[in-house]
C-alpha cells in the first residue's frame, strides 16, 4: 500500500496522464500555483459546479444565482475589510531564503503529531481486531491523550496570537517548538510579517487616469454589493439566499499542495439573509445542509469533520469548517460563517446608500444578518479525485488503476467500443449508438487496442460504463455494458442503454440521498 505521499504524487501524476489537470503554462516551466484543467478535467468541474447549482439554487426556492463581475469598485474591499486586514503571518528562512506561513509551519507540525496518533490506533486496530472500538481508545490511551493534549496547546496558543496580532509570540513558538524549514532543515528564522493577500492590477490606458484595483479575493462581495438589486427586482423575502461561482485570486504565501491551494482559483459561494438573531439556528441548517451534500456524493463518511473556528475572521460571530480527510490529512474544504451584518453595514458606510430590508411581519427595516457557505471548487475537485483514484488487485494477480468517481461527476458517462476495429458493421452500429446517446450524455467511441486494454484505459479515466458492440449485437441489437467498479458485464438490448446509463448517473438520484 502507498504512504500517504506516494499516492498524493500519484494522484497528481494520473491527473496529467488522463487530461485532468495540467500545470500552467507547461511549456515555460509552469507558473507557481497556477493550473489548467485540461479535456477531462474541464467536465468534471463542471459537473462539480452544476451539482452544487442545483442543490443550492434550483433545490431552494428562497436561493437565486448571479454573476457578478471580477473587477469590483476599490472601495469595495476598503469596506470589506480586506485592505487593512486581509494578511497572512509570513516568515523568511534567512538561509534557505524561502518564504512560509508561519501559521502554517505550526499546523503542519501539529499534523505530525496527529499522525503519531493515527499510527497507535492502527496499531490497535490491528491488535484487538472485531473488538477495536476507536472512539473508546482515542479518549482513554494516554499516550493518545497525551499527544492530543499538545496540539491542543499549540494551536489554542497560536490561535490567540494571531487573534491578538502578536507576531513576536508566534515567532517564540515556532522557536520554542524547533521547528525548522522544511526544505533545508535551517532554523534561522526573520521576524514575523502580515502580507496582504490582495493582487493590484490598473484600469484605464493612460497612467495619470488609471484607477488602482483589485483582484476580487472572495466572490462574496459581488453579492452583498447587489443584495438590494436583487431582492427588489426578485421579490425577495427574507430568509433567502444569492449565490454565485466564480474566480477568486489571492498572492498566497505558501502555495502548494497541487490544486488544494492556487493563486487563482474559484469558489461557490451562497450568502444566506436572515433575521436578526436567528444566526445560531441558520449556522446549524446550513452545517447539516451542506455535510450532507457532500456525503450523498459516496466519498466516505468518515473523511469529514467540522473543525470550529477559535480565531474568528474580521466580519464573523461563529465559523465552521468542513475538513475533508486529503492524501496529506484533514484539511479545510468548505468554511460556514455567521458574518452578522458587517458586510452590509460596512458598504451602508461606505458607499452612502441604505442597504436595509423592509420585514413587512415585523414592520420595521433592519439591515439582515448573513449566513455564508463558502466551498473552493478547486478544492471539492481534488476531494473528489484524490479520493476516488485507486488500485486494485485482480483475481489472476494483475493490477488495475481506477478512478471511482461519482457516476452522476464523471466527465465521460461511457465508452462505446466495437469489439473488432476492421469489421465495419460493427464500428458503423457503435457509432450509431454513440451518435443516439450523445443528445443525453459525453459519451466516447474508442477503437484502438484489444478490448480488455480499452477496459482498462476507461477504468482509468473514470467512465463509468463500457458498452461493447460484437457479432451477436448485429443479429439481435444487444451489447454487452460493463461497470466500471464491479467489472460485472450484463448483455442488454441497445433501446435499453439510455434508462440504464440515466440511472447511475441522474442528478436527482444522487441529490435525493441528502
Ligand atoms: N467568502 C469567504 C471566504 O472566502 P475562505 O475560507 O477564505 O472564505 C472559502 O475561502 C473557501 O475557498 C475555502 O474553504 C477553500 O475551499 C477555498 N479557497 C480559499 N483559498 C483558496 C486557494 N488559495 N486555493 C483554492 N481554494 C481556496
């Protein structure tokens, strides 16, 4: 079985070999943390984007979609906060002259030690079998405990540095912790800095005129900046929702992980309005509403927890994560936040004009309080792909990679192959059927290689059906559909090839699992 880090390079790998993800601008030697998503990879964002529309939007009668524009008045984020206080804690190795985030440093420290702790209970497992019960070991062994206990520390003591900006305190710990760069093994750290995270660029051609702006950071500003437009020409109620996917740009520090963290990525956003002091009671609906989500998608129920924010961002009262358990451990893939009415607040302020709802229940007009699920589509692309690469082996001893993605998310639905290439009956009644069953789904025609090859290169892509066209499918208009995960094959007529491929791979019966 491969480490941790030997499937995580594998998963990029197969990325680049199957049409996922490629690295941007290859040709050049790539640019740091940016990434195209390539033939496969392009259908299968899109499938992740349309699932969460749907879900969220057309699912949700209170919940309408728009589209705002990347480039946002500059004031924006000088209401928003961003300006003054969108910074990550950076630190320079004066040796090595690389550049961390020293928060991270910490983390990624404390994620050690969390491995220690996944060693000793797969050490028990192993050892009491049938009769291991994790819950009751991970809160009674005391080597368990005892590591616990210290990332506890660490992270509740860097968590109040940073809430209280002492830089100088986070420094002492990583001093205190010895922790030294990862590249070089140096420990010979500078101070402490904010760095904000915004990228600048100009609009207008000549330079007296140009108008400074920025990248949009976060695309939930384009919704707070039109909550008015739209709940006025939308008729909008309050509780009701404005949600949005988008590109989203930050100069992140430390960009790494493949696709976990870039430098432009996007993100599916929803903002949520509500009453006043009924916060609490949406932070949880929308907690349980979007977990379950992600688990009627298959990716195993025990690769997500909630991870609760003790340092609150600027404009929040309570905040979650949703963690998804990556090749490199649990990390954050959804964040939920109770934003109170800061944002509208601060554009009210900022810009002059009342951004307040008429509740003709209560009769009075207030400015509404904002629940946020925010999820990074980049993200929910490697949870996904991450999790459904694997190896199998055969029965006869031979291996076989295969990429187990969630039919209804897979960018090929299935593969039309004629058993022989050179019989053209053959290849003329594949074609028609790839040419019947395209108004409904991608499908591909593949002729090339033996056919248990072509099985195995679809297996590989993720498709999860191969629907083979032979002799006896001349004579009576039957093929043989394949599934990808079971390997079963079940001769079929070919009128039935539609219902049978709509099954698996229907928004509706996967959404209906929520
Ligand atoms: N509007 C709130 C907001 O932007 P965030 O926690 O900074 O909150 C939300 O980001 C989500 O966006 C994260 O949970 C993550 O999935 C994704 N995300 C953030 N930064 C990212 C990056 N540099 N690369 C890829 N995804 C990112």
């Amino acid at each position: 079985m491969a480490n941790n880090d030997d499937q995580f390079k594998k998963v990029i790998s197969h990325a680049k070999e199957y049409g996922y993800v490629f690295q941007s601008s290859e040709i050049y030697d790539g640019l740091s943390a940016v990434y195209d998503y390539a033939q496969n990879g392009a259908e299968l964002k899109k499938n992740i984007r349309d699932y969460w529309w749907k879900a969220m939007v057309q699912m949700h009668d209170n919940i309408v979609g728009i589209d705002a524009a990347i480039f946002m008045h500059p004031t924006t984020w000088k209401a928003s906060g961003h300006v003054d206080a969108f910074n990550d804690p950076l630190i320079d190795n004066k040796d090595s002259k690389k550049r961390y985030r020293a928060d991270v440093l910490v983390e990624d420290y404390c994620a050690k030690i969390e491995t220690k702790i996944d060693k000793e209970v797969a050490k028990a497992e192993k050892r009491f079998g049938d009769a291991f019960n994790k819950q009751e070991f991970i809160t009674t062994n005391q080597r368990v405990l005892g590591y616990q206990e210290k990332i506890d520390t660490i992270l509740s003591r860097l968590a109040k540095s940073l809430e209280n900006e002492d830089l100088a305190d986070v420094k002492a710990l990583i001093e205190e912790l010895e922790i030294a760069d990862p590249l070089t093994g140096s420990r010979n750290w500078t101070d402490v800095k904010q760095f904000n995270l915004m990228f600048g660029t100009k609009l207008g051609a000549s330079a007296e005129s140009a108008m400074d702006l920025y990248l949009r950071p976060e695309t939930a500003q384009g919704i707070f900046v039109n909550f008015l437009n739209v709940q006025k020409t939308g008729r909008m109620k309050i509780p009701f929702g404005i949600a949005q996917t988008g590109k989203a740009f930050r100069n992140e520090i430390v960009a790494r992980q493949f696709i976990f963290r870039m430098r432009e990525f996007e993100q599916m956003e929803m903002q949520f309005f509500i009453k006043p002091g009924t916060q609490k009671e949406w932070f949880d609906y929308w907690k349980d509403t979007r977990l379950k989500w992600h688990k009627s998608l298959g990716l195993g129920e025990d690769n997500y927890r909630f991870h609760d924010h003790e340092k609150l961002a600027h404009y929040a009262d309570a905040a979650t994560d949703i963690e998804f358990k990556f090749p490199f451990g649990f990390k954050e893939l959804e964040g939920i936040h109770s934003r109170t009415d800061f944002d509208l607040k601060q554009h009210e302020e900022y810009s002059g004009k009342k951004l307040q709802y008429f509740d003709h229940e209560e009769g009075k007009s207030y400015v509404p309080y904002v629940l946020e699920t925010s999820i990074g589509l980049d993200r929910m692309f490697l949870a996904v792909f991450s999790n459904a690469l694997v190896e199998e082996e055969l029965e006869d001893g031979s291996k076989r990679d295969v990429l187990k993605l969630p039919a209804v998310l897979a960018p090929t639905k299935a593969a039309i192959l004629p058993l022989v290439r050179k019989d053209e009956a053959l290849t003329n009644m594949a074609k028609a059927i790839v040419d019947d069953l395209k108004w409904d789904f991608n499908v591909f025609y593949d002729e090339k290689d033996a056919v248990g090859k072509r099985y195995r290169r679809q297996d590989a892509a993720g498709t999860p059906f191969c629907i083979t066209v032979d002799g006896e499918s001349l004579e009576d208009n039957t093929v043989t559909i394949r599934h990808r995960d079971t390997m079963e094959q079940k001769r079929v007529k070919v009128s039935e090839l539609r219902d049978i491929i709509k099954k698996e791979v229907d928004v509706r019966e996967w959404l209906m699992k929520m």
